[in-house]
C-alpha cells in the first residue's frame, strides 16, 4: 500500500513538473522572439516648424439687415385707384406708389378754395373801414378770424389729399406687391416691403471679454451661406455703449457694401474679425494636435541611436498651449520652437516613445530633418 501512495506521488511529481518545464521553455523561447523581432515602425508625414506672420481674428454669428428698410403702410383708409409700381421695381425718394379714391376731399377743397377770394376782399375792407373808423376792432377781428379759418380748412384738405397717395420714402427696391386696383384698404394695411440694399449690416455680439480687441473702423471678412467661397468686406461702424449683464455680450453692427447686391436682407452670416497681425509666431495644422481630456498635445520627432550605431525616429508626446485657430491651422502659445518637427498625420496609432517612419513632409515631399538628440 505504502510504494503504491509512493508511486503516486512520484507520478504527481513527474507530471506536475513537466507541465512547469514546458511552460518555462516556451515563456523562454516567446522572450527569444520578442527580442529578435524588429521594432515596428508606424508611418506618419512630418512638418519642420518656421515662424511667420499670425493675422488671428474673431469669430461672430449674426444677421443681415438693409441699411433702410420699411414695410410700406397707409396712414388713412381708403380705395385703391390706381397702382404705380410693380413688385421688384427700383424706386426714388418720392416716388408715387399708390393713389386712394379723394373725390370728396377734391370736391371739400374746391368748394373752400371758391370762397377764399371773398373772405380774403372782406378782411381787406374791413381793414380799409377800420381806419376810417367806420367799423369797430370786433368787426376785424372777425373778418380774419374767418380769413385764418378758411385758410387753415384748405391746407388741411390738401394734406388729407396728400396723405391718401402713398410715396416712397426712401431710394430702394420694391418687394412683392400686396395690394390690387380695387381693393379698400383699412389705414395701416401692408403695401409692399421697400428696401435700400446699396449698402448692408450686419449685427451681432462678441463676449466682454474680446472687447478691448475690436474698434470702430476695424475691417472683417463676411461670409454668407449662399455665396460660402466669397468673403464680403465690412467695416464696424458701431459698438453699443452698454454690455447685456445677463449674457455678457455686447451688441456690435458692421457696414458691408453691397454694390453687386448679392447680400439679402435676413441672410445667416459668419464673420471673421481681423485682429493686428503678430509677426514670428508659431502655426501649426490642425491634424497635428491631439485633443484629450488633460490638455493638447503633439507628436515630437526625434533622431536617436541604436547600440550598434544605426539610427532611428522617435515619437515623443508634447504639450502645447494653443491660441486662436483660422483655416485648418493653430496658433501655438508654448511647447513648440523653431525648427521641431512634429507628427501631422498618423499619429492617432502612436504612444509615447514608439518608432516612426517619416513618409511624407511639409518641404517638396522629401523628408523632414530630424533633430539628432
């Protein structure tokens, strides 16, 4: 019984240690391996930093409005009788646009009109009889007060006249046409949309805290959805005096040309508010930067040495402090100087310390020069 538990164990033993040799041998020859196997290299391009010119702006989100711009009412009500316009017409100051029915207010005017040369002869004599003291100072001041009666009666039938024919008030284009020959108008009715589009605005905010980098007569570049590839030149041509405490903005209104009159008024407009040019500044692409939860950083690449002599590329993690950013590039504040070369594409696949192969770099395809450490 006793060289039998023996055996057992003997067996045990044998199997339990063969199982740990092979392990160990093959932990061993898995280490070989690795040892042996080429460090991969990942391909990424390449970018050697310069410094140049930094023209950074602002950028703002707003409106377009005209630079005048009414809807077109009756002040009394009245039929219409004859239409002067049409829908898109250029009109003048002044011009004529629709007439309401008068005939009566004519007629008032007419009848008044006819008793003026009487009265006015009546106040005449009773000047004349006054001297001579034939008549009393009552009698004279009758005879004007009906004078000034009339007088005022008749310029108050021309002014009714003149209100029933509604003019343009300003130099502009006419919109779509909402009134028809015929039609009654109460006062205040809508007639058409009159718009001076020679010259546009556009209003919009920036935070307080961008305040002190903007100034009346400071040029911006304006985009509008409908023409994205053309920028519209404008001017700021006022800041309002006050900030809304509730948001923390102010309220900012720019001048833009409009000579071609491609802007409407209501359009959606993006505007890039040009700030004084910094020379010698640090810029960098966009796809150069990652973007993380503890801050911006980049892909430094370095020239290092092997034991045996041979040379190799290094990726090395780098913060950066970013600024204002324009057309796909990033003004860089700090961790960068002239004459790195930094990682532009690729480097989503890289970790800190791991072995690059430039492919292709910013200076006619060749690749960058690597600073050697």
């Amino acid at each position: 019984m006793k060289k039998w538990i023996a055996s057992a164990i003997l067996l045990a033993i044998l199997v339990f240690g063969s199982v740990i040799g092979f392990n160990m041998f093959k932990a061993s020859k898995i280490k070989e391996f690795l040892a042996n196997r080429p460090v991969p290299e990942f391909s990424v391009t390449s970018a050697t930093i310069q410094l140049e010119d930094w023209t950074p702006h602002l950028r703002a989100i707003g409106f377009i409005e005209p630079i005048q711009g009414v809807t077109v009412a009756n002040e009394v009500a009245g039929k219409v009788v004859k239409i002067n316009f049409e829908s898109g017409q250029k009109l003048k100051a002044g011009d004529a646009l629709i007439y309401l029915d008068s005939e009566v207010e004519k007629a008032n005017l007419k009848a008044s009109q006819g008793r003026m040369p009487a009265v006015e002869r009546n106040l005449k004599r009773m000047n004349s009889l006054f001297k001579n003291g034939s008549v009393s100072q009552g009698k004279v001041d009758e005879a004007e007060a009906e004078f000034l009666a009339l007088q005022g009666q008749i310029e108050s039938y021309q002014a009714t006249i003149s209100r029933r024919i509604i003019r343009a008030p300003f130099d502009g284009i006419a919109g779509l046409r909402n009134v028809f020959m015929g039609e009654y108008l109460k006062d205040g009715s809508d007639i058409v949309r009159l718009e001076d589009v020679s010259r546009m605005r556009m209003r919009f905010t920036v935070p307080q805290n961008d305040l002190n980098q903007i100034h009346i007569g400071q040029k911006m570049d304006i985009f509008v959805d409908a023409e994205p590839e053309i920028p519209f030149t404008g001017t700021i041509s006022a800041i309002e005096p006050a900030v809304n405490y509730q948001s923390g903005v102010i309220q900012v209104q720019a001048d833009i040309p409009n000579e071609a009159q491609k802007l409407r008024s209501g359009m959606f407009a993006k505007a890039n508010i040009i700030l004084p040019t910094e020379s010698s500044q640090i810029i960098i692409s966009e796809t150069a930067i990652n973007y993380t939860l503890y801050g911006e950083t980049v892909y430094l690449l370095t020239e290092k040495t092997n034991e045996d002599g041979s040379t190799y590329i290094q990726a090395d993690q780098q913060i950066v402090k970013l600024g204002k950013s324009k057309d796909g590039s990033v003004h860089v504040l700090d961790g960068l100087k002239k004459g790195d070369v930094i990682a532009t594409s690729g480097q989503v696949r890289l970790s800190n310390g791991a072995r690059v192969k430039i492919v292709e770099s910013d200076i006619l395809n060749k690749p960058a020069e690597i600073p050697a450490l």
